[in-house]
C-alpha cells in the first residue's frame, strides 16, 4: 500500500504495470522510427493517420481504436521521455495503491476519454494528436485527489506539495488552450492542450464515481424502475378514474 505521508525522494519502486505501459510506448516509438527509416516517411504518415488520433476519421470514418491506439504513439524523443517520466514518478504509486487491473483501467479510460473530448470539441478537424498526455494528466489529477500533501521534486530539486503542483500545471495549460485559440491557430506549438484538460476532468469525474461503469449500470436500472414505476402510477390512476365513473346503480 502506497502512504501519502511517505518521505520525499527521486521516484518510486516500477510497479508491473506501469512497466508494461512504458515498454509498450517506448517499443511503439522505436517501430515508427524503424518504419521512418526503413519504409520512408510517407509509409510512416499512412502508419501515424491510422493509429494516431485523427477526429474526422473517429466518426466520420468509424476509426474508433484511434481512441485507444493514439495513447501509445509518441512525436519524439523528448515527448516520449516527460510522458515516461510521468508515468513513473506518479502511476507507480496509483497502482501500488489500486492494483495493476485498476490502473490499467483508469489510464485507458481517462486516455480515451481525453481523445473522444478533442473529437467533440473539433469533430471536422484533421490534425493528428499522438501521445499518452491525456492520460498523464489524468494521473496528475488522480495523485492530486488521493494524496494532496505528498511532496514532489521539480526538476529533482524544489519540493512542492501536489495539491499546489497539480492545479498550477492545470491552469498553465488552460491559459496556453485560450493563448492557441486567441490566435486562430489551436495548433501553433503542436500541443493538444484541449487533451491534457480533457484528461483531467475526466480523471475527475471517473474517480467522483460519475464514469464508473458500475455507477452507470445502476442508474440505468434506477432510471429504468423510476419509468416502471411511473407508467404503473399512471395505469393505477386511470383504473381508479374508470372505477369511480362507473361506481353506481341505474333503476
């Protein structure tokens, strides 16, 4: 069990899923510069638009793994590196404390869920996302809401406490979101800010019980004994209507 009164340090012990996570992204990585360098870059574009996160494609074309397939695709060294580094540092403890089935879930979830939200907020659009951002935040968000007096190092050095970490991450990316939409180019540093918002709020939301499946399952059946029960309401009240119209004798 992980313990949010735990003492600073570099990072945690590598938990078995996490490790999975980042040999699959990491190998993922290393095929696309292999078929980059192998099969040419046109090869590797054709490789990228249907793997990677493309939202006209998603229903338009019905490409509905890019919501997964995206998380594993990284753009380069140093994207690939943070996200990793990430990971680590943050999802270690997430699964130490859920276990790997939890964490897998909860990172596939919040990683689709921020790729269906940049679907949403530009269903026409053709530009491609790649990465395990949304996820990544979504960890932040997580570690932020279970452990929030839990320390961490910036750049190995200054201490801060997460519950002031996480919110500042947060709203930088949220102003640099309104700065790319100000200037009419969402795209001009090739960073899907709406993405890494994304997988915080439903980071959020899932852990608030509002995505659990569980959750949905039973308010399905609530809502669905709710509409039984009224319609049976209503037949009762028209019998008793029926009842009492015809409730006499005739001499």
């Amino acid at each position: 069990m992980y313990s949010p009164h735990s003492p600073v340090r570099i990072g945690p012990r590598l938990t078995p899923m996490v490790k999975t996570l980042i040999l699959i992204c990491v190998g993922v990585f290393v095929w696309s510069i292999l078929i980059s360098t192998f099969a040419g870059p046109q090869t590797l574009d054709t490789f990228l638009a249907t793997f990677g996160l493309i939202p006209f494609k998603v229903w338009g074309q019905l490409f509905l793994w890019q919501l997964v397939t995206y998380i594993f695709l990284h753009g380069g060294l140093g994207h690939i590196f943070w996200n990793m580094l990430v990971l680590w540092m943050f999802g270690c403890a997430l699964e130490s404390y859920w276990g790997s089935r939890e964490f897998l879930r909860f990172f596939l979830i919040t990683g689709a869920g921020a790729g269906l939200i940049s679907v949403l907020t530009g269903p026409f659009a053709n530009t491609l996302t790649i990465g395990a951002s949304g996820a990544i935040f979504g960890i932040l968000m997580a570690f932020w809401m279970l452990f929030p007096n839990q320390h961490v190092l910036i750049w190995f050095l200054l201490p801060v406490k997460v519950k002031y970490f996480v919110p500042a991450i947060g709203l930088i990316n949220l102003f640099s979101a309104y700065q790319a939409h100000a200037s009419n180019n969402p795209e001009t540093d090739n960073v899907a800010y709406l993405a890494h918002l994304g997988g915080m709020l439903v980071a959020f939301l899932y852990l608030k019980g509002w995505l659990s499946p569980n959750n949905i399952r039973q308010s399905y059946y609530r809502w669905k004994i709710r509409r039984m029960r009224s319609r049976f309401e209503v037949y009762e009240g028209r019998r008793t209507k029926s009842r009492r119209e015809d409730d006499f004798w005739i001499n």
